[in-house]
C-alpha cells in the first residue's frame, strides 16, 4: 500500500463507546459503504444471539477498490450468554483481518489470522464459565479484494454452519462458498442422502465451533477457501436463520431477485420470518464489480 492506511469498521449489536450494548432492537442494521449488514430476533426467539461486522481499507492511496472483510457469528443457543461470544468474535476476526491486509499481508493469511483472533476472543468471553455452559458461537468470514493482476478474489473462512454465498449476476450460477461443519454434513460427505431422516435429525448438531472450552484451533486448512470473480454479484455471509429456509444458493438469488443494498438485506429477513422465523436471522451483503 502505497499510503497510510485508514480502518474502517462497523458491527451488530452497536456497541455504546463505554462498551456496553445500547437497547437491541428486533432488527438492527447499519452500512459501510455498500456493505448492508442486517440482523433480527426473529418471531420464537426472547434475545438475539447472532452477531455481525464488516471493515474496509481505504486511505491507500491507489485507485484499485478497497479491500472490505466481513464476519457473520451464531450464538450456540445450547451454551450460556452465547451472545457474549458471538459478539466478540465477529469484532476480534474483523479487527484481525484489517490489521493483516494493513500489514500487506494476503487474504488467505488475514482469514487465518481472523480465525486465531476470533478463537481466542470467544474462548475469552467464558473465561469463568464451567466447560459445559461457556458462550460458544459459529464463525463465517471472508475478505474481498483485489490482487495485481486486477482480478477480484473472494476468500472465505468458516467454523460451524454460518455460510457464505456467491450470488452472480445471470447467467453466472450462484453458489455455496462454505461447508457446514455439522454431523449432518459429515453423514452427506459418507454417502447418506441429504434429505434421509438421519441427515436431518443431525441439521443443526455442529462438530466444530468457537469459544465453548473446545480445542484451541477447531478449524483446518480446508476450512478456508479462495476463488476468484470475473463477474459481478453479490457476496452473501448469513447465520443458519436464513439458510434454514433457503438453503440453496438458486433460491436465495431467487428470492433475492433484482434487489439490492438495504432492500435486498430486507427481502431476505422479510423472507425468513415469514416462513417461520424460527431462529434469529443475520445477513451481510457484500456487491462487487467483477473484473475491472
């Protein structure tokens, strides 16, 4: 970079400047540029658990688009106060990913460094809890930018089933980025089909989360993923209270149709409650350009 980088960040809940949490509204949102980020309670649920933030870096002095990072975190409803390690999370893994594209570093290395920030933040936040009610969360990052070559990459992260989508513009074929780390996942992987019984009764069973007393890396090499973009689109980051009713990338862009910014964050919220609302539900929109 050729300037003195400038780190820019917002994130659900909004926190109050002495640290504590303003009154959270059923649904929250606010933006970063063209970032949309969006988060509901949802129409069962009493508190909302799930967090968001996003971050930009600009002030660098080039033309090139700025890169912007995102992270999505559920609370695991099974754990104690898991709002306290959703929140922290989702603010450690993008403060982490800013300060490794500041430092130069690459994409690939700002969402394991993210993941590390996050792990130990949510670990963090139950730190005086017993092992079996420590706040524990899922985690779903990515970063976009762009690399010399002009080319705009998408590289994304994830421990449990937060999940990330790749919504191109038509023709271009939308697409899940993320694998869930789940039991159901595991038996899809083994050979069962993905709407036999045993795969559903399995559906929200994570194998692999953040905070929680867990084991202090739970994710692999695997866990993070890279590809490239020469089309425009939309980047989805989305808790499992809109997937589980859209859990295919066809009918999220579907329902999602020609929308965009904060109406296109709406109609997805809008959708999930109307099909039950069963959980709470967040979504991050990220556009991007394609290839310039």
């Amino acid at each position: 970079m050729t300037g003195v980088p400038e780190l820019h960040r917002v994130a659900l809940p909004q926190a109050t400047a002495d640290g504590g949490d303003h009154a959270v509204p059923d649904r929250d949102s606010v933006q970063l540029g063209e970032i949309v980020l969006m988060s509901d309670r949802g129409l069962r649920h009493s508190i909302n658990e799930d967090a968001a933030a996003a971050g930009i870096i600009a002030g660098d002095g080039s033309d090139r688009p700025h890169p912007r990072v995102a992270v999505v975190c559920d609370g695991v409803s099974s754990s104690t106060a898991a709002r306290l390690a959703s929140s922290a999370a989702s603010r450690a893994g993008v403060d982490a990913m800013l300060a490794a594209l500041a430092a130069a570093e690459s994409p690939l290395a700002a969402v394991f460094a993210g993941l590390a920030e996050a792990a130990s933040a949510a670990e963090s936040a139950g730190a005086e809890a017993s092992p079996g009610t420590a706040p524990s969360c899922t985690y779903t990052a990515a970063v976009v930018a762009e690399n010399a070559a002009g080319t705009v990459q998408i590289t994304v992260g994830n421990v449990g089933d937060s999940r990330a989508y790749w919504l191109p513009i038509p023709p271009g074929v939308p697409r899940q980025l993320t694998v869930d780390d789940s039991v159901a996942q595991q038996l899809v992987t083994a050979g069962l089909p993905p709407d036999s019984p045993a795969v559903a009764r399995m559906a929200h069973v994570l194998s692999r989360w953040l905070g929680g007393h867990t084991e202090s890396k739970p994710w692999s090499e695997s866990s993070v993923q890279t590809i490239d973009v020469d089309d425009a689109g939309l980047l989805l980051l989305c808790t499992d209270g809109l997937w589980n009713y859209l859990p295919e990338a066809a009918d999220i862009a579907s329902v999602r149709a020609d929308a965009e910014g904060i109406d296109a964050a709406t109609v997805l919220v809008d959708h999930a409650l109307q099909a039950g609302g069963h959980d709470n539900v967040t979504v991050i929109l990220i556009p991007i350009d394609g290839q310039s």
